[in-house]
C-alpha cells in the first residue's frame, strides 16, 4: 500500500515536470540578441544578459548574477548611458553598460518583450507583445502608449518624426513620434516578423509578410510603390545596400532585387533555409541559414565562402569592426566572433 | 514520425476547426475535445468493461478463498489467479490497454494545442512548418486569435476583477472541482476492504484534482480550458454508458428509505 502511494506520487511529480516544461519557455523560443558599442559585445540568451569584451571574449558582467524565471532573448539597445533590454516576464530593464547593474524597471507591460525597443533622441519606443508600443522617456516613465490588433514582434524604425511599427495584426502603422498620433495604417496581408527596412531619404519603408510578399511603402502616406510575391516563405528582413534590397526565402533561394520595382537583379540557390537579415559589407553580403552556415557572396552573388556552425542562426552577424559575431540557437555556444572570411577569433563561454 | 502520425494531423485538425468556427480558438479546443473523445470512445467502453470484469473479481468467492489459502506463497497465488482468469475470461490488460493506447492521443492532443499557440517567433516558424498549404492559409491564419472569454489562451489564466491587486485563478478552480467530480462520479464502491484497486482509486481521487490544478495553475490556459472540456465529457460518456454514481457527490440521493428488514443503504453502483 505503501509502495503504491510512492509510485502514484512519483508518476504524479514526473507528469507534472514534463508537461510543465513542454509548456515553458526553453532555449527553443527565440535566437540570442547580439549587439555592440565596439569595445563589448552585449548578448541576451536565455535567462542573463551577457557582456563580453570584443576583444578576448572574456566576460565583464551578467545579469542577473543568478539564473531566475527571466529569459532575454530581444538584443539589447545601447542609449548613451545605458543598456535597454526586455524579458519574458514583461519586464523591460535598463542596466549600466559598465556594470549591469539595474538602473530602473517599466513593468507596465503585460506580456513578453520579443522585440527590442529603438531610441530615437529622448525617447524610448518599446514594442510589447500585449500589442502596446510604448513610448518612455529616458527615465522609464510612460510618455505615450499606442495599441495595435495584435502582438508586435518587430523593432519600430523612425525617421525621427514618425515611428514605423509593423504587427502581427497584418499592418503597419505611422506613429507620430511626439504625440503618439496614428498618421497611418496599412493593411499588408499578412503577420509580419521581422522589422522593416527604412530608407529614411527615399521615403520607402520595406518589408516581408507571412503572406510570402516584399513590399516597399510610402512613408509619407502609406501607399504602396511596389509589391512582390516569393514562391518560398519568407523569415527574413530585407537588407538595404545601394539601391538593392538582398534577402533570402525557406526554400534556400537569395536574391538582390532593385528598390525602384522590386525587380530581379540576380538570385543563387544556397539550398539552405535563409533566415533573418543579411549583413552588408562594403563588397559583400553574409546571409544566415537556418541550419547554421553564414554564406558570404559578393554583391553580384558570387560565393565568397560559407562556414557551418553547430546551432541555428536566425539573424545576420553583427560587424564589430573587422569582425563578425555570430548569435546561434540551440547549438552549445551561443557566441562566436569570426573574421570577415569566417575564421574562428574565440568562443563565449558563460561561467559557470 | 510522431510528429508526422500525430501532432501534424492534430495541429490541421485543431486549426481547421479553428477556421469554421470563425476563428475562436477557445471553441476550437472544446470541439477538437469532443471529437478526439469521440474518436476513443469505443477503446474507453472496453476500458469500463475491463475495469468492471476486474471490481467483480473482488467479489468473487473464489478467488477470496483463493488469496486466504495463498497467502504466504505468492508465486502460487499469481499462478492461481492466472488460472482463474482465463477459467472466467476475464483480461487482465483489458482495463489498462485502452488507457495505453489513449495515452499518446492524449500527449498529442496536448501537443498540438501547445503548438497551435505559438507565441514565440521561433514556435511561430515551427507551426507554419505543420500546417498543410492545401488545408489552410497561413497568411489568413497566423496569427491565431487567443482570446476566449477573459482569457488569453497562451497565458495562464486569471480574472482581475477592480479593486484586487492579484487575479483570481477561475479556471484552476474549476479544473479541480471537474476533476475532482469526475473521479467521485465514476468510482464504484467496493465491499471488500482489502481491495487494492478500489484504494488506488481513492488516491487517485484524491491527488489528481490537485495534480491537474497545478498543471492548470502554471500552463497556458488553452490547456485548462481542455482539462476542462475533457472532464465534462467524460463525464456525459459515463452517465451515458450509466456508470455514473451521482450518490458519490451528491449523497442526500442515497438517503433512501430502507427496505424492512434491511438495515443497509442502498448504492446507486451500477
């Protein structure tokens, strides 16, 4: 009898920790967030928020110090003095970029902060997936908030005047900076994920939606100037380098596509599932695949070289100088800083 | 494999119901309930069958003379109880096979809601990859609306109601008590106190409200609004199969007036 209980309250306990972590947020949920000032490189995996000095790859700080419920994944923002990035917790913190120590908290928000906020002088625009895009003041306090149909997931862009900011409800919104005023909205068809590209002198806002589309639209009204439709699913930000736009699709094509009409300029099969944005050098472009290689092509589309890591990469490497740190999901680093022709610099290894 | 046997065919299932409902996904997984309890109806009769056969057993003369003659040599006993089920037919597994084989519909079901609920991008990129472009529309589909009731569906849930600082976990509440209800409703009580399965029943009655409040309390409640749906019909399918003791809650119904001469009450057991 008593033997049963045991075994009743074991299934019990081994149920619940399988169910309940089905159901939690794992290293699954999003990609490292990788940004820098040039000297350290600051990294939101998991459950801290890493700087690393760009150097070495040694570690100046983290936080939290000890592992808690909190997981950052959104790349942390640097604004002069200080480190913005938000959590799975609703949570959006600003920490020290010397110390990490915490300098204030908005905890107005009511779900996960998947996309990082943008600065735009004095103001702080921070999308939530509550579908709120607030607006905070260099203090944390609330300046404005504006709300959307659905969840955001895209950083906002700005122009300085208006904030661009794309939704999961399938539009795109023009946002008075200031007053927090919708000027526009446009329905594009589909979710979008990524956040836009702005081409603040043209006036071109460009994007991909779930609905396979590239579109490019008028900032000024919202109108659309041209719009393309891929054959493969699109999981990428277009990146803008001189008239063309360079992006990939899921079914392992790239392509450079001209800003005037969305026309083809040249395409490669990579056979590789092409996720996230491409980075842009002067005379070549990296695109990331989902099965982890970073393939470098010149602007024409010649093959430069590719190099293959143990992981995901969901988001171009971030140039850091002469360098490239690579952000990888779900491999045993998380990140590593290469040349500009893809060899190993060093390997960021969290303390224990 | 499992994936594409199961959570596949669920995620389709779940969304394209989803759809025809207008897009409320809250009704979509009471429905996706239905039909899935539906579908392993006939593996839950033989379960009540084999479970039944088994209850009887402990009644049986026999085999109670049979445990008082063994009892100090159990490889006899299991032998002799071998011998006694096949001489009355019974199958042992019968009772427990069902629920085995209803257990990975079960871990599916769960699954594909949580999947369906995607509220990550990369969750998001993981749920476009299952849904058949033949069935559905992604860019008409995604992203799923969440909301049912109060609740957010991918959140665990709670009802603020104005003036509390914290929310009320309602759904939790109710997840208890269904569970806890349905468990009372479909135990039959046993004479012989010694009879193993009727404890564990008791236990399980017992910790499995507790159990499923827990998972309702820290999961998504898309899942409890399952936990939810599955214990109401569970419910319904037993009292349509007539194995539903409404004494064992409500037992003012068992306050019948004893027949002369009899000083016992009456169950409602069937």
């Amino acid at each position: 009898m008593k033997n049963t209980k045991i075994l009743l309250i074991g299934l019990f306990l081994l149920g619940a920790v399988l169910l309940t972590s089905c159901g939690a947020p794992l290293s699954g949920s999003s990609w490292p967030g990788v940004s820098s000032n040039g000297d350290a490189v600051y990294v939101a995996y998991m459950q801290h928020v890493y700087a690393i000095r760009a150097a070495d790859g040694s570690m100046i700080w983290r936080f939290p110090e000890k592992a808690g419920r909190q997981m950052f994944f959104a790349a942390p923002v640097l604004a002069d003095d200080q480190l913005l990035v938000g959590d799975y917790e609703n949570v959006l913190h600003s920490l020290d970029p010397n110390s990490g120590v915490e300098k204030w908290i908005f905890t107005q928000a009511q779900a996960d902060w998947i996309a990082s906020p943008l600065v735009v002088g004095d103001v702080i625009l921070a999308p939530n997936a509550d579908h709120f895009l607030y607006a905070l003041s260099k203090n944390g306090s609330l300046l404005w908030k504006f709300e959307t149909g659905r969840a955001l997931w895209a950083q906002p862009v700005s122009d300085g005047e208006f904030v661009y900011q794309a939704s999961m409800d399938h539009k795109v919104y023009a946002i008075n900076l200031r007053t927090g005023q919708e000027l526009w909205s446009l329905d594009v068809g589909g979710a979008v994920i990524y956040s836009p590209t702005l081409d603040a002198e043209e006036g071109t806002l460009y994007l991909t939606t779930l609905a396979r589309n590239l579109m490019a639209i008028n900032t000024q009204d919202g109108s659309i100037r041209w719009q393309r439709q891929f054959e493969g699913g699109l999981w990428t930000q277009p990146a803008l380098h001189d008239g063309r736009l360079y992006m990939g699709d899921l079914q392992g094509t790239v392509y450079a596509i001209s800003t005037k009409d969305g026309a083809e300029i040249w395409t490669q099969k990579v056979d590789q599932p092409v996720t996230g944005k491409p980075t842009v050098l002067d005379s070549r472009v990296i695109f990331p695949t989902e099965d982890g290689s970073l393939i470098a092509m010149t602007l024409e589309g010649e093959r430069l070289w590719s190099r293959t890591f143990e992981g995901k990469l969901y988001t171009g490497p971030v140039v850091i100088g002469d360098r490239l740190a690579v952000g990888i999901a779900g491999g045993k680093e998380f990140l590593k800083m290469v040349s500009l022709d893809g060899q190993d610099l060093w390997t960021f290894v969290p303390p224990k | 494999m499992w994936d594409a046997l199961i959570i596949t065919p669920f995620i389709n299932t779940l969304l394209f119901i989803y759809n025809i409902v207008g897009q409320n996904f809250g009704i979509a997984i009471i429905l996706f309930t239905l039909l899935i309890r539906l579908i392993t109806h006939p593996l839950m009769v033989k379960q009540i069958k084999g479970a039944q056969a088994m209850q009887e057993l402990q009644k049986n003369e026999k085999w109670i003379k049979i445990q008082e003659k063994y009892k100090g040599d159990r490889e006899k006993l299991a032998q002799e109880q071998m011998a006694l089920y096949k001489e009355l037919g019974i199958n042992p597994f019968a009772s427990c096979l069902p629920t085995l084989i209803q257990l990975p519909i079960i871990f599916g079901l769960y699954q594909a809601i949580i999947s369906a609920l995607a509220s990550t991008p990369l969750d998001l990129l993981r749920l476009i990859r299952h849904i058949y472009p033949g069935l559905l529309q992604v860019e008409s589909l995604i992203p799923l609306n969440s909301r049912f009731l109060w609740m957010d569906l991918g959140q665990p849930e709670r009802l603020f109601i104005p003036g509390l600082s914290f929310g009320i976990p309602v759904l939790v509440v109710v997840v208890v008590i269904t569970t806890y209800v349905q468990g009372k409703l479909i135990a039959t009580p046993s004479a012989n106190p010694k009879d193993q399965t009727a404890a564990m029943s008791n236990m399980m009655n017992l910790y499995m409200p507790i159990f499923m409040g827990y998972l309702a309390y820290t999961l998504a409640s898309g899942l409890a609004l399952y936990f939810v749906a599955s214990n109401l019909i569970g419910i319904l399918q037993y009292a349509m199969l007539g194995k539903v003791n409404w004494g064992n809650v409500f037992p003012f119904l068992n306050k019948q007036p004893a027949p002369a001469g009899s000083g016992g009450k009456k169950s409602y057991s069937k």
